[in-house]
C-alpha cells in the first residue's frame, strides 16, 4: 500500500526512512504547538481551543502534502505571520480577532486560486528579489524583538522607547538558559534545538517556581471558541484589502521561498523547476483556509522538514508520520499550557520566559537571508534596508513594505533604471502612495 500510494522504490527510500524522517521533522517544528496559542492568546483568543486549531490545521495541511504532491514537507501557522496578525491588526490597528482570521481565509481563497490558475510565478516577480529578502530579514528582527521583550531583556523607557531590563530577575534567567542551550545545540548541528531549549527554560522555571505543573496529557481540547468564529464579509466591509494583499504576499513568499530551499536538499528539482510545484502550493493554500476555519492564523510549508529530509525522507509517507503527531499532540494540552504561561509583571506588563527563547532563535534564522541583498547596488539596498529597519522599528510588516517599494521605485526612476520595473510594481507603488495621501481621511 506504501508502495502504491508514496513511490518509495521510486524515490530510493524505505519505510522505516520515511517514519524516522517524519518524527524528526516532528520534533523539530514541534515548539509551534506551544508557540501559536501563546502569542494569538494576546488578542483574546482562547488558549487551549488555538493550540487545538494548531495540530489540527496542521495534520490537515501536512496530510494534503502527503497525497497530493508526495513531499515529505509538513505545515503549521507560520512564525512571522501569527506575529503580524496578533500584534499589529488585532493589537495595533484594533481589529478583532474574529474580522482578522476573515483576511486570512480570503487570502488563503485567494492563493488557492493563483495556484490552481498556476500565475505564481508572475505574483512572485511583482516583488524585486532584494526587497523580498528585506521582508523575512525585517520580520526575523521584529520576532527576535518580541523575543527579548518577552524574556524581560528589553522593557519600555520614555527617552529611548526601549531599552535594557534587569538582567537579575528570574524570569530572565529561565529565558537566557534556553537561549544559551538552543544556541550551543545550533552550533553543534543538534537538531531539535529550538525545542529542547524551550525543555530547559521550563525545567529551570519549575525549579525556580516560576512555572506550575498541570499535568502532562488530558482530553483534546474544545475547538468550540474559535471554530468557525471567522468574519470575511466584516474583512471586505472595513474595507482591509491592504491587510489581506500583505497576508497572500507573505504567505506567497514563504510557502515558495521553502519549497525550493527544501527541493534543492531533496533533489526534488528538475532542470530548476520543482516537481508537483501546483499541487505543493495548493497544499499550502487550503491549509491556509482551512486553519482560518478551525481558528488560527496564516499556515504554510515549514523549512524545519530540511531535517526530517536530511534523516532521509523523501515522500509523502514522512508527512503522515508527522500529521499523526500533530494529531497525537492534542492530548497534551495542560503541557502546552504550562509552556505557554506568561507572568505578569508590576506595571502590568507580561514575560513568557519559555516561549521567549524560541523567538529569538527564529528571528536568528530569518536573518540570514540578509546576506544575499546586493549591498553594493544602492537602487536595491537602500529600499531593502528601509523594509528591514521599518519593519522592525515600526512593529508592522505592511509599512516595511510600502516603504521599500515605494522608495526602490523612486530610485530606478531616478537612475533610468527602467527595465528593473514592471506595470504592476508601478501600480503598487502608486496604491502605497494614495494610501498614505489619504491615510487622515
């Protein structure tokens, strides 16, 4: 049957392979199950019924991976995305979460469309490549800054805005000792390090008391709080068109972005194109929507399957081993909900010590994209450097975006650079401008 349905012959693989290549995928990416329902948490979404919307989501998205393009690729909500949908729609711009998972389903319909209609290729070329570097590197910062402030490192200061906590509280202790652990384990190619440094910010905060343990597994939680709770029709009413582009943009980007780093690794490339790249996409796409449904933000393809694949994997079969995980991961809710817990602090401002280092070592790996920005052609970098600082300073992806586009289009102008534009990249930069014209009406 494994035969029939996943080629294993085919692609030079085994069972046993596929099994141990799909549990590693599993246990590298599994920090999202503790990670998701802790951030969205902060738009007063419910804790256990996110985390349920999480393995649920993606074991549906990871299972469509499997049978319809046979990769050994899994999905989950994206980091970066669940930031910018928390923070800056629902926190900063004050849209209820139940209106904003509505941009994400639109978004997800939309993507499905563009990847059944196979146009990825032209929505991949509306964003310069430098610039499409400068958004993951921007985004890796301003997780990284979450990070830091969720482990008490960075705190508010009224001359500097942000500036340097006590390094002797600790909280910050149980963070700095995850992160320390995470990072020797990335440095000895270990993988799982993102996890098992979140395991020792918790065992340390247990034995500090800062944590309290509530079990281990329990009941599946109820999906009830956030199933079906989306608003598309309020989405379109409140006119959030520029909310939605930049959800499909970075969905966009993400989802292609990984699967041809993670082809390249398989050998899943054929005279630099990727095979089953359509329905690979529309994996992703569905997944999207389908997370919406259930209750959480933006899923797309995870570049942590890199690890499952270098343990062997190579078909579908690794990403139903790593779907049953994440299904099996619904029985361990009161430990999802230990990791996750924040402590308030006087001033009324909250530290997730363990959820914290996972963070910071994202934003680390987000970053290294930033060595492949033309530094040295001033037309590329000075609008990349703009998305990356604006991002990250402004705590919002959309202005990142419009300031690089609109100042990289301003400066090909300038230069007579004209064949580096195209009639869309024009349009969105004229898009960009009336809004900000128009932003005090």
């Amino acid at each position: 049957m494994f035969e029939r349905l996943f080629h294993l012959s085919e692609n030079n693989t085994t069972v046993q392979r596929e099994i141990v290549g799909g549990m590693t995928t599993f246990f590298t990416m599994s920090y999202i199950i503790f990670v998701q329902p802790a951030i969205l948490s902060a738009t007063g979404m419910d804790f256990d019924s996110v985390m349920a919307a999480t393995c649920l989501s993606s074991a549906a998205a990871t299972l469509l991976m499997a049978f319809l393009a046979n990769y050994p690729i899994a999905l989950a909500p994206a980091m970066g995305h669940n930031v910018f949908f928390a923070f800056v729609v629902c926190q900063g711009m004050g849209i209820p979460w139940r209106t904003a998972l509505g941009a994400v389903c639109i978004s997800g319909l939309l993507f499905i469309a563009l990847s059944a209609f196979g146009v990825r290729r032209a929505i991949m070329n509306l964003i310069p490549y430098s610039l499409k570097m400068a958004i993951g590197v921007g985004i890796g910062l301003m997780i990284a800054l979450l990070g830091f402030q969720w482990a008490g490192v960075v705190v508010d200061n009224p001359a500097t805005l942000i500036a340097i906590g006590s390094l002797t509280k600790p909280y910050v202790y149980v963070s700095g000792a995850g992160l320390l652990a995470a990072s020797i384990l990335i440095a000895l190619r270990i993988r799982g390090a993102i996890l098992i440094g979140m395991a020792v910010s918790a065992a340390l905060g247990l034995f500090m008391g800062l944590l309290h343990f509530q079990g281990v597994y329990s009941a599946p939680p109820s999906l009830e709080p956030t199933f079906f709770q989306l608003q598309p029709f309020q989405a379109l009413k409140l006119g959030l068109f520029t909310i939605i582009f930049v959800f499909l943009i970075l969905d966009l980007f993400d989802t292609i972005g990984t699967l041809v780093a993670v082809a390249e690794l398989g050998g899943f490339m054929k005279n630099g194109e990727m095979e089953r790249a359509q329905p690979a996409l529309l994996s992703d796409a569905i997944g999207t929507v389908f997370g919406a449904l259930m209750g959480t933000s933006t899923v797309t393809s995870y570049v942590e399957s890199s690890s499952g694949i270098s343990d062997g994997a190579r078909t579908g079969l690794a990403s139903v081993v790593t779907a049953i995980l994440f299904l099996l991961a619904l029985f361990f809710a009161p430990l999802a909900r230990m990791l996750g817990a924040g402590i308030e602090l006087p001033g009324g401002a909250t530290v997730y010590p363990v959820i914290a280092p996972a963070l910071i070592v994202v934003g680390f790996m987000m970053m290294r994209a930033v060595k492949t920005i033309p530094w040295d052609d001033p037309s590329e970098s000075i609008p990349a450097f703009l998305t990356i600082v604006l991002i990250a300073f402004s705590f919002s992806i959309t202005e990142g975006i419009a300031f690089g586009v609109i100042s990289y289009t301003v400066l090909k102008l300038a230069t007579g650079r004209f064949k580096d534009l195209n009639v869309t990249l024009l349009i969105l930069t004229a898009m960009f401008i009336f809004r900000y014209f128009f932003m005090k009406f």
